[in-house]
C-alpha cells in the first residue's frame, strides 16, 4: 500500500467573517437607532400625559377654597388633597401631593417599560413631573 501524503496549509491572512461582522455590528447599530426612536418616542408622550394630569389635578386642588368673605380666601388642605386623589384614583401610588397655604403641587412618577432597548438591558425609565397650581382672582 502506497501511502499517500496530504498537504494542508493554513491561510493565516484569511479575511473570512469579516464582512459578516460589519453586517452584525451594522445590524446592531440599526436596532439601538430604532430603539432610542421607538422608546424615546414613548417617553415623550407619557411625560406629556403625565404633566397633563398633574397640572389638570393641581388645578382641581387649587379650587378648594374657603375664607372667601374676608376677601383673602385660602386653601383647604385637606379637600385640596381629597380632590387630588379623587381626580388621580388610578395613579394614586405614585402621587405626591403638596398642600401650602397659597398653592397647590402634584408630582407624579411612573415607570416606563422600554420595547427594543430591553434587548440591551434597559428595562425601564423612571419619569417623574411636577406641576404647580395657585388660585387666582380674575
């Protein structure tokens, strides 16, 4: 039997994978972009959604006055706090209430799930606004 000889040789400046690399690293860099898209785009809205509702119940709170016959009328605190929280029923774990004698504050704070950037670890994003309301005479 004849033995036969084979030759292998290693090519070691193979540039094999390289451009399916950049296609991943392109790829990836394409998902961030829509994610940050995506997701910040939900953010937006729900800090405008949030601010709404807290100006809108600050206002509500604002209203509760009484005193009004000695032409300087006050705040009620304890209606002021009882229409914030009838105006946030659904909201009212993550409502802060502040009742001083001329104005009326409500902060309120929500977690935001995130769609694609929790493909990269970025669960969610903790928002929080707060909106202040004075009575006024007009």
């Amino acid at each position: 039997m004849a033995s036969r000889l084979v030759k292998i040789s290693l090519d070691v400046s193979s540039e094999d994978g390289v451009v399916t690399a950049f296609v991943v690293g392109l790829l990836m860099t394409f998902v961030i972009c829509a994610g940050l898209g995506v997701d910040g785009g939900r953010l937006v809205a729900a800090r405008l959604e949030m601010a709404d509702l807290a100006e809108n119940a600050a206002r509500i709170g604002a209203q509760e006055l009484f005193d009004f016959r000695s032409g300087e009328p006050k705040l009620d605190h304890s209606s002021a706090r009882n229409s914030v929280s009838g105006f946030l029923s659904d909201d009212a774990d993550r409502v802060e209430v502040t009742v001083l004698d001329s104005q009326v504050a409500v902060t309120i704070r929500r977690d935001i799930e995130m769609t694609l950037l929790k493909l990269f670890g970025v669960r969610s994003h903790r928002l929080t606004v707060t909106r202040v309301a004075e009575p006024r005479d007009s």
